[in-house]
C-alpha cells in the first residue's frame, strides 16, 4: 500500500494556550476516499490548515507521498489541493480567470479545457465571467473546490466541503468527487453528514479534543462495533449523572433530545437486550417508547467520542 499522507505525532497549541491538536497519528492510503469526523472544536480544521500550510504545527511531521510537506513545500503543493472551511478569496476576478491565475500559483500551465469541464461540473458555468464579488456564498464554496482541483492534484482535502450546500447539488459534488476517486485521486474529506460518509468513504478516522480516537478501513468500523443500540424515549429529556453512568458503564449510555441511547453487545450470541432495558428502567422508569436499532456511523462516532470523554 503506498501512503499518501503520514502524519506524525502532529500537536499544535495556539498562542492562547489552546491545544487543539495532541499528538496525533494518521495514515491516508494512496487511492482512499477518507473521511475525518469529529464534534465541532474537535481539531478537523486545525490538522487541514496545517496541511495547507496556512497553521503552523508546534511538533510533529507529515510525509506527503513520500516527500516531507514542510520542507518540500513546492513539490507538494504541486500535487495537493486543500478546500479550507473559511471562505476566503480575492473578489476580484470572475472565476474562470481565478482558475487561469490559480494554475499559475500552483506552477502550471492554465488548462482551460480542464477549467471548463470543472466550471461546468461545478456548475459555476454561467457564472464564468461575472466578478466573483456577485456570487452567492454556496457558488463561491464550488469555485474554492474548483481552485483546488485546477492543478490536477493526486491528493484533495476538503474541510466541510458540502455545509450549506442544498441536497441535491451535494449530491451532484459527491457524485464528481467519487469519480476523481475512482481516476485515483485521494480525498480526505470532513463533514457533518455522517450518512455521507458512510455511504462515500472507506476510510475514517475520528477525532475528538485534538486525539485521535481511531483510524481503519470503513466497513471494519461498521463491523468491530456493537451491533445495535436500544433506544429509549421520554417525555423530557433525562440526565445522566455519574452515579447512572457508573452503573451502566457496560451500555455507553448517552441522550439525544428526549432519548437515551444504550449500546448492546453480543455475548455468547445473545445480545444483552434485556439487561440494558432492566437497568434503563431502574434509572428513569418507564419509557414511551423503546426501540432496538442497528448501530450506524453516528451511533459509532457518538459512542467513540463519548467513551473517549474526559
Ligand atoms: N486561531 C486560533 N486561536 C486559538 N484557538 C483556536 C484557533 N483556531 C481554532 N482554535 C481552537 O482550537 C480547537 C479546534 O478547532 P478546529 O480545528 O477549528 O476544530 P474543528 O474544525 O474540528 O471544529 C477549538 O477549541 C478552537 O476554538
Ligand atoms: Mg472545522
């Protein structure tokens, strides 16, 4: 397997003493379509900047296909397109002549067939030539994701690249991004909809208070964890206090809104279905409605990253 990015014992406080990333390892295979999910605050952006080189990492080392990003800065940035979270541009210029001037940042040669196809798979075609000051803010995201796909790059990175793009034209992103994949190109990608990730990526790794919690191929993330979870609805939201969370450690317990998720594991074939809903009755009564539902990703990112609490 070649390695597109390595990341090595990556931590970065800011100047306010906030650490935002702690030590953190990370593998992204040549070719995978990789997802970095974690609660808001949790590091995503932080890390990606880093890789931009837009944040200065305070220790720790990251390999990009081999060549040391920060030192070989220009062999790298050849080859690597990042998206970053905050919108920020040069209003200036319509957009297709941003992807001429942008291609010339990078070290190459304008491809304005190439320009074409990714303002027009961008949808952003209409808009080629008015001055991108006159662009929603949804049109500006694609043209930020047609900058850094306008060198061809092997490696794509995307900080919430789809926030507040409607779901269809999502779709329509996810769609092109699935076929750069498929033509080779690496993605690493970080997003709120979980769905999404789960149904793109085949890799994940989680991140939660600047650690990483866990890195592996998608479907063994899917298939490692409890099988299902036992839902539990109330009438008002329900607190967990220590006490409750000592005694059922084994479940994970953890609410959403009006509901108590418990996690149930297989022992001997048997899943513990009972024991969960006897101790959940002992804490907080009788439930309106119970459930038994099959873990999926955000069950998984919400049990790693509440078991990995501090
Ligand atoms: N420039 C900065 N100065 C100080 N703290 C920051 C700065 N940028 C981010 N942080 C803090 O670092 C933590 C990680 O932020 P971030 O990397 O943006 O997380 P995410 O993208 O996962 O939401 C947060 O607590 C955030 O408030
Ligand atoms: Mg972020």
């Amino acid at each position: 397997m070649s390695i597109a990015l390595a990341v090595k014992q990556l931590t970065k406080t800011y100047s306010n003493g906030k650490k935002a990333l702690e030590g953190v390892d990370l593998t992204v295979p040549e070719g995978s379509f990789f997802a970095l999910l974690g609660p808001n605050g949790a590091g995503k952006s932080t890390l990606i900047n880093i890789l931009a080189d837009t944040v200065k990492p305070s220790a720790g080392e990251v390999s990009f296909l081999g060549h040391d990003l920060f030192t070989e800065r220009k062999w790298c940035k050849q080859r690597l397109g990042v998206v970053p979270q905050e919108i920020a541009f040069d209003p200036f210029f319509a957009p297709r002549d941003i992807l001429k001037i942008m291609s010339g940042m990078f070290g190459v040669k304008p491809d304005m067939k190439w320009i074409d196809e990714l303002l027009e798979r961008l949808e952003l075609s209409e808009h080629a030539k008015k001055n991108a000051r006159q662009l929603s803010g949804g049109m500006r995201r694609r043209l930020l994701v047609a900058q850094a796909l306008v060198h061809k790059p092997k490696v794509v990175i995307l900080d919430e690249p789809t926030a507040g793009v409607d779901v269809e034209l999502r779709k329509r992103l996810w769609g092109f991004m699935r076929e750069l994949n498929a033509n080779g190109t690496t993605i690493l990608l970080t997003t709120h909809y979980l769905e999404e990730a789960e149904e793109l990526c085949d890799h994940v790794a989680i991140i939660n208070q600047g650690k990483l919690l866990t890195s592996q191929s998608m479907k063994g993330l899917l298939d490692n964890v409890g099988s299902s979870s036992l839902v539990l609805e109330y009438a008002e939201p329900k607190t967990i206090s220590d006490d409750i969370k000592n005694k059922l450690a084994d479940f994970c317990p953890r609410t959403q809104e009006n509901k108590v998720i418990l996690s149930l594991k297989k022992c001997d074939g048997h899943t513990n279905f009972n024991d969960a809903y006897q101790a959940a009755l002992a804490c907080w009564g009788e439930a309106i409605s119970v459930n038994i539902q099959d873990e999926d990703l955000e069950d998984v990112f919400l049990r790693i990253t509440h078991e990995n609490q501090s």
